[in-house]
C-alpha cells in the first residue's frame, strides 16, 4: 500500500486489521500473492481513490 498511496495509509492499514505480525494468511508481498489476488488489490484501490 505504500507504493500505491502513502506511508500513512500504508500504516492506517497495518493498523486497521491488526497485523501483528502474524497474519491470517501469507500474501503480504507481491512475491507471496497470488496474480488473481494482486488483481484484486489493484481494483479494490482503484475504486476506493
């Protein structure tokens, strides 16, 4: 997210599903996720900005 918006948000977002630091699942890197879970990101940002 900080590469998408900003640091904060990237921050806000950490924040928000409270990754600390065991997340429910492992596709917090673009090397980890998934080519349909990356396409999933970019349209939820793209209609969320």
């Amino acid at each position: 997210m900080e590469l998408l918006v900003s640091r904060e948000a990237a921050e806000a977002s950490q924040l928000m599903i409270e990754y600390d630091p065991q997340p429910p699942v492992d596709a917090g890197s673009l090397a980890k996720a998934s080519p349909a879970t990356h396409r999933l990101a970019l349209e939820f940002y793209q209609h969320r900005l």
